[in-house]
C-alpha cells in the first residue's frame, strides 16, 4: 500500500514501564497526532496499565489498538509457547473489556473483523472520540 508517503510512523521498542520510552513517547505525542498500537506482554497485568498510560497520548480521532486480544479466546487454539489449559488465564481482551469500562472518551470498535473476517485483535480497537477528556502526560 505504500503508506510511508502518507504515515509518519515511530517504532519505539522497550517496555512502557521503562521511563525513557514513556518519556520518548510522551514527546512525540506532544506535536503529532498519535495513534497507539500496543504489542507487548500478553499479561493482563501489564496489558491495563499499559493501556491507562497510552490512553493519554491517544489524540482525538485516532485509536488505541491492543494486538493479540485472542490470546485466550478462540475455542479449539492453543497458544503452544503459552497453555491456558484451565481456562483460568486474564490477557489483552480482559484488560481490553476492563478498560472501556472506565474510558467513555473510547469508543470501542471492531471494523477490523468486519472488513476482513479475521483479526488478532478482536475487540481491541479504540477510537478516541473527545478531546475535552483527554489527559497529556
């Protein structure tokens, strides 16, 4: 598709924990228009927090994505490297469903699976749809 003419995207690699990545991100966010896409620890205990900080930087009209929300979902997969042989496992879509929740300023989307009929992210596309609520770091 050619999108690097139309794009400017960062890759920015290191844990959202780390406080130069944040502060890295927070930067670019303070002068461009960001959308946030998040792959990182499928943990549901790093997934949320990871999640409240980067809703920060969303701006308005751009979305917070959470790969991999289908970690624990799909009847019959197994995640080889990662069991979830008791059904007992929190990930991405339990930190996902958590945090619309508590984030009205998101709205939550799955055009993805519309368009396509297949997605890593099921449920985890968020649109950030009011400024007023917004909160830069």
């Amino acid at each position: 598709m050619k999108l690097d003419s139309r794009i400017h995207y960062h890759d920015v690699e290191g844990g959202s924990n780390n406080p130069a990545i944040r502060l890295e991100l927070a930067e670019i966010c303070a002068v461009k228009s960001c959308m946030v896409l998040s792959d990182s620890d499928h943990s549901y205990e790093h997934t949320f927090p990871e999640m409240e900080y980067y809703s920060k930087l969303v701006s308005p009209g751009q979305y917070l994505v959470v790969e991999d929300t289908n970690v624990y979902q799909w009847n019959g997969w197994t995640n080889i490297y990662d069991k979830d042989e008791t059904a007992a496992k929190r990930g991405p879509m339990e930190a996902a469903n958590d945090f619309a929740q508590g984030h009205p300023e998101f709205a939550r989307t799955d055009w993805c699976t519309g368009l396509h009929g297949l997605t890593q992210q099921p449920n985890g596309w968020f649109y950030r749809t009011n400024r007023s609520e917004q909160q830069r770091v």
